[in-house]
C-alpha cells in the first residue's frame, strides 16, 4: 500500500511540475508575458484577443504573483484552458476534442501492438539464443530505434504512397466520405491509419524486443528454470508461465516509463502524415504562436502519460509480491 | 570482467595517489573496439563524419545556400544527388550540414551527461530527503513527455538560435542517465574500498570524484552515447518542424525546407531522403556503440558462439 501512496505522490508532484512549467514559462519572456504578447502580435489581432489570451496563461495585472499562480492552478483542476488564438473564437478544450480521438486510435492501437509483439520476438529470442532470431533481430532493431520516427514516416510515405499507391499520403479519412458511424466510414479511417501505425510500430518495437530479450536471459539463468527442466515440464510453459511472466515485470515499468517517448516520437509521425490529432494541432499551434493550445495540449499529453505510467505501476504492485513488501 | 578486476584493485590497493578516469575510459574504448564488430563499425561511422565536420569546404563542390541551379535535377555527375527544389547542391548542403548536427550531438550529449552525473550521483551518495528529492526530480523529468515539452521550450525562447536547441535537449534528456548512474553509484556506497577512503578522513567531494566516479566510468560513457543519440534524434526532430533556425545548414533544417516544398512529390525525394539516412547513420553509430558498451559491461548479454 505504501509503495502505492508513494507513486500517487509521484503523479501528484509530476502533475504539478508540468503545471508550473506551463505558469513560468511565459513569465520568463523578455520584458514580462503582457509587454512580450503584446509586441509580439500587434496589429495582428484586436485587443480583446489579447485579453482573452491573457486569460488563458493566467496574466492579471491587477493581482500578484501568487494570486495569479492560484486562480492559474484553479483553472486548470478545473479543465479550463481558455480561447484557442489559431482557432479563435472556439474554446481550447473544444478544439482537443477534435483532435484527441484521432490520436487515442492510432497512437493506442500502434503501441498496444509494438508492445505485444516485440515482447513476444524478445521471448523467443532469448528461448533459442544464438538462433537467427536473437542473433539478427536485436542489431538491426538497434539501428532502426536510431532513425528519426518522422524520417521513417517520410520513407513510408515515398515508398506506399507515391512510388506504388497503395496507401493515402495524408490526413485521417477522405473528404468524400462523410463521417458517420457506418461500414465505408471506418473502413477509411482505417486505411488511412495502415501506414502511420506501421511507422510507430516498426519504431518503436525495438526497445521492447531488446529488454524483453535481456530480461529473459537473466531469468533463465535461475535455478528453477533448471528444476522446471528436470521436472520435465513443457517446452511452452517453461518459457510462459516459468520464465517470460517473471521477465515481463520490469519491462511492464519500462513500457509506462518510456511511454513518453514514444507519444513523443508518434506525434511527430502524425505530423508527417497530416494525421488530425494531436501532433498536428501541436504543429499548428507552435506556427499560429497559439500558446493557449500549445500549453494544454502539453498539459493533457503529460496527464495521459501519467495516468498510463500509475496504471503500470497498480498493475506491477498486483503482479509482483516483492514491490508490496519492500515499501 | 575488466570492471571487477578493477574493483577489486581499488578495494585491495585503495590508494589515492594513482587516480586515472581518463585513462580508463580510453582504454575501455580501446577494448571494445578491438573485441567487439558492432563497436567497431559504430567508431568507422563516427570517424567518417567527424572527418566530414572538420574539412566540409574541402569536401563540398559548391556553396550550400546558394540557388543558382536549375531546380529538382536528378543525381549526374555535377550534381551527386541531385539540386533542391530552390536549386541548391543537395550534396553540398550534406556535407556542410554535418558540422553543426554533429555539433549539437557532442555538446548536448557531454552537458546532459554531466547533469546526469552531478544529479545522480549526488542523489545516491546523499540519501535520505536529499535522495528522495533528487530522484523525484529525476523522475519527474523521465515521464515528462519530452516533444512537447520541448515544443514549448523551443517556442517561447523562438530566435535563441543553436544554444537554445541544445539547452532544451539538455533539459530534456539527462533524467535517463540520472537514474542509471544513481542505482549503480548506490550499489557501490557501501564497498569496503568506500569505507577505507572514509576511514582514512577523506572529504564527501574527493570521495565522489576520485573514488565512485573512476569506478563508473564505463557506464558514464555509455550514457554519453546514450544521450548524444538522443540529441541527434530531438535536434533532428525539433529542426524538422522548424523550431531550429531554419537558415542555419544542418540535416534537420534540410528536411524542413524538404518538407515544407513537397519534396517527396515535385520530384526531389533524394532531398528528404539523404539528410534523414545521415541522421540515422550518426544515430546508428552511437546505438551501436552503446550496444556494445552494454554487452561488454554485462557479460550476461554477449553473443553465444553456437556448438558446432
């Protein structure tokens, strides 16, 4: 249980830290937030935009610091991130729901597979060391993981999209079809989705391979994979229910741990891909200097984070006695 | 192997006269160059581009940012790959682009690698509330998703230039680094050649410098590689979506203007393509290097020579 209240402390602080950046950061431009924003986009839009924008990063002029800082931490407890610039007049909150579910699909479904799959080659892998499998897979996962998720993208897109035209180029769904909840509808989403999932996928599989891989060493090594052996047991369940189950908890806290990384490297995959979520509208927020957006848009990115990451480790303190007693 | 054998000459000899970080280091390098085909291809990498950083005029056929040749050419021989769709050298542009993507990764890598050290091992040899602080710090900045953060970084301090870009890279990616050395630099607090320096009188700053941290020195360069790729990857990333400083000749610059002229379908693909393989290639250097840092350091993980 303790172990439990310290990740909950974890989360709480993290969440705070995220919120806090978000509160300095435009208070450390040159010459204050107001004298800044105002330079920045005069002329370009009318006073009450720049109010309103104001609002939104919690500028008062009227108030200190610290009441600032507090209405600040209210707004956002209460999910109230203000009027989108790029967008404008819609509310931010309005214009990520827009984008969220596009990247709750691809983003989700992608991991989910790379995750399962890589720690399956990685299970089998370490199960026949030396085979062609654990000998070829691991180096070239190695130099995969070092290319630039969107450069993939771009390759993907050269290859499938222009070069054999199997694939859509860009964004989520056609313009011709209307979107509705029936068969041609989702069956485009879903084609449009191939190729951008299979960017994150081939990306990002290789870290789960190498530590599932490695895990599986070390615990086959242990004395009771040999009395599993010598029992005679079989080959299957000497490598699932023997081996791999208590191989897979630290990659389980690795998966949560990198998870930002990955949302990172698929956001910029989104992008390549003109795909309608997040990334994209993080894209556009950095070039219309929406600072509303961009900062909700961090903000909600780091709370997913976090929500997967406690999942993990709720998941991780159920599966492994030892984190229960070691608190 | 060479690690422990180094441990156990510290813990019998614990003198403090014969401190050698530098040279360990080296020879660990040296080491894993000669026995290892994976390090050894990853130095070959590094090398041709380090040389290509030093002497890129020498290298270069014409003037990267100048448009003075007709548009979208394919590869011949005045062009090597080709011109841009602005009619510049792509190939000129490679060349020159490799000093400052280079660059970013050293300096970004060496300055989050010393962050890492600082914060680790400090965290780990202080304990008690100041650990716990230091590593909720480091946590924090571990599942921090670090794109975005580094889009907001990058776009409030817009115009900063390079030293902004490798600022953000820092800021983002030493947390990793911290964490590994803390455990390892908290495996060695309580080895008896510690408690012989301790014993001895010695002061917490040369007990940190010159006993805990030449022990660790093969896992501190790995985390430089560690870091250097991940800078090679965000500099890359950051550049791409124009957070850079587009004017500046670097790969990622290359692959935004790339990007934002459509490259992949007005004919010039060799543009998006050549920038973001070196990238993968300067990458795949350090992975590599790291990989076999990784093997070396853990005996576990080598490759079996198969029964014949």
């Amino acid at each position: 249980m303790r172990y439990l209240i310290r990740r909950l402390e974890f989360f709480v602080v993290t969440l705070w830290a995220a919120v806090t950046l978000n509160f300095i950061l435009p208070r450390l431009l040159p010459g204050g937030p107001e004298v800044a924003l105002r330079t920045r986009f005069h002329g370009r839009i009318n006073p009450a935009t720049v109010k309103s924008l104001e609002v939104a990063l919690g500028i008062h002029s009227d108030q200190n610091l610290l009441q600032q800082y507090v209405s600040y931490l209210g707004n956002m407890l209460r999910g109230d991130f203000g009027v989108s610039l790029g967008f404008y007049p819609q509310r931010v909150s309005y214009v990520i729901m827009l984008a969220l579910p596009w990247t709750l699909g691809l983003v989700g479904t992608a991991t989910v597979i790379a995750f399962v799959l890589g720690t399956l080659i990685g299970i089998f892998g370490a199960w026949r060391r030396g085979g062609v499998l654990d000998s070829l897979l691991p180096p070239v996962f190695v130099v995969i993981s070092a290319f630039p998720y969107f450069w993939v993208g771009l390759l993907t897109i050269l290859i499938f999209a222009v070069t054999l035209g199997w694939f859509p180029q860009a964004f989520g769904s056609s313009s011709e079809v209307t979107s509705e909840f029936s068969w041609p509808y989702i069956s485009d989403v879903v084609y449009h989705s191939i190729l951008p999932a299979f960017t994150i996928v081939l990306t990002s599989i290789g870290g789960w391979i190498l530590t599932m891989r490695n895990n599986m060493i070390t615990t086959l090594a242990e004395d009771y994979i040999k009395m599993a052996r010598a029992k005679g047991l079989s080959t299957s369940r000497i490598m699932f229910q023997y081996a791999a189950r208590n191989a897979i908890l630290p990659n389980l806290v690795g998966f949560a741990m990198s998870l930002g990384f990955v949302i990172s490297g698929a956001l910029l995959v989104e992008i390549v891909f003109n795909y309608p979520g997040l990334g994209t509208f993080l894209l556009q927020a950095v070039n219309n200097e929406d600072f509303s957006l961009m900062q909700a848009l961090f903000f909600l990115i780091t709370f997913a984070v976090l929500l997967a990451v406690l999942a993990a480790d709720v998941l991780t303190a159920w599966l492994d006695p030892r984190t229960r007693e070691r608190a | 192997m060479g690690l422990d054998v180094r441990l156990i000459a510290d813990q019998t000899a614990a003198r403090a006269d014969e401190v050698r970080p530098q040279a360990g280091a080296l020879r660990l390098v040296g080491a894993a160059l000669r026995h290892n085909r994976k390090a050894l291809a990853g130095a070959i990498i590094l090398g041709l581009f380090v040389v290509v950083a030093i002497i890129p005029g020498i290298l270069a056929p014409y003037d990267p940012h100048a448009q003075i040749f007709d548009q979208t050419l394919p590869p011949s021989g005045a062009h090597l790959l080709g011109t841009t769709g602005n009619g510049q050298d792509i190939f000129s542009q490679l060349i020159w682009g490799t000093r400052e993507s280079l660059a970013i990764a050293i300096v970004a890598g060496l300055m989050a690698t010393l962050l890492s050290v600082l914060i680790g091992v400090s965290s780990a040899y202080l304990g008690g509330s100041g650990d716990h602080v230091l590593s909720l710090l480091t946590d924090v900045f571990l599942v921090l998703p670090t794109l975005p953060l580094m889009i907001v970084l990058a776009a409030y301090a817009r115009g900063g230039g390079l030293a902004v870009l490798i600022v953000v890279i820092v800021i983002t990616g030493w947390s990793y680094g911290a964490r590994q050395l803390r455990s390892q630099a908290l495996s060695l607090r309580h080895r008896e050649f510690l408690d012989a320096a301790r014993s001895r009188g010695e002061r917490g700053f040369y007990i940190i410098t010159a006993e805990i941290l030449p022990t660790m020195t093969s896992l501190i360069v790995a985390n430089f590689l560690g870091a250097a790729l991940y800078a090679v990857l965000a500099a890359a990333g950051l550049q791409f979506i124009g957070l850079g400083n587009p004017s500046d000749m670097s790969w990622g610059t290359m692959l935004f203007w790339a990007e934002n002229n459509g490259a992949l379908n007005a004919g010039s693909p060799l543009w998006a393509i050549v920038p973001g393989l070196c990238i993968a290639l300067l990458g795949a250097a350090f992975a590599l290097l790291n990989y076999a840092f990784d093997e070396i350091s853990n005996p576990a993980l080598r490759p079996v020579r198969r029964r014949r």
